[in-house]
C-alpha cells in the first residue's frame, strides 16, 4: 500500500524539476547494487536497530560511515550533533542532541520519511529464565531456564 500511494509518479518532481521514473519492483540484488551506488530517487528500506538508543539509528547516516549511509546523506551539522551526543555524559544533553540530529534528517533535509515501526510482542511464563528482549527480536535459548516451584 505504502508504494501505490506513492506511484503516483505525475506527482513527484527531482530536485531540478524533472519527472521522477515511475516506481518498480527489482530483485534483492539489482536492488542493493542500485542503493550502494546511490542510482535511484526515491528507495523503500528499513534497517534493524542494533540496540535500543537513538546512536543506533542516527550514526548510521552520518557522512564517515560510507558504509551504512546508503542515501548519500551528508550534513555537517548533524555530522557534529550525533558525534557530540555519542560523546555527552549528561543524558539530558544527549537527547536533546538527537533531536536535534533528528530533527536536521527527518525534518529539515528530509533524507529520510519513516513510515511505520514494526512491533512485535513476546510473552512468556514468570518461571522462565535468561531470556531477555532486545531490538533485534534475536533470542538465544542458551542460557533459558525453567525455574518452577513446587506449587505452579
């Protein structure tokens, strides 16, 4: 759904003005091979957090790293906002340095337009043990226990 709204192609315009090719599907490779080399206009993606803290998502598109930062994105600013908030001891300081890092890729350059977040919600039983939710959803049955007492 999300990519028929934006099919539309007689609506979107370049930065210069000219026609935006209509969207199409590819396949995974031709895809990525496109996104590396920055050969396209307009790109659905998502990336996976690698833990839960707003560095994880923001340092991605800084301008150093080439290798994540697969829109070309390049802001001195908010280069130096993300660095200086990676850095920050003061945890009130430091977000409000990643909103403003935010604000700079989201709202001012709008090198990014979030969609949607995927939510998943795990349950399990108190009695079980050593299982720890994370950003990834990846969950290793190592250290699992079961620790039921003698009345459950």
């Amino acid at each position: 759904m999300i990519c028929v709204a934006i099919a539309d192609s007689k609506r979107l315009k370049g930065a210069g003005g000219e026609s935006v090719h209509p969207l199409r599907h590819l396949e995974r490779g031709v895809f990525y091979d496109k996104l590396n080399d920055l050969r396209y206009q307009i790109a659905r993606s998502d990336w996976t957090l690698e833990y839960s803290d707003p560095r994880s998502a923001l340092e991605k598109f800084t301008t150093h790293n080439q290798m994540n930062n697969l829109t070309g994105f390049q802001h001195s600013l908010y280069d130096q906002l993300v660095a200086a908030a990676s850095a920050q001891q003061s945890r009130e300081l430091r977000w409000r340095q990643f909103r403003q890092a935010e604000e700079i890729i989201i709202g001012e350059q709008a090198a990014l337009i979030p969609l949607f977040t995927n939510v998943s919600i795990n349950m399990w039983q108190p009695y079980v043990k050593g299982l720890h939710d994370n950003a990834r959803l990846y969950y290793s049955i190592r250290s699992v226990r079961l620790e039921r007492d003698q009345r459950q």
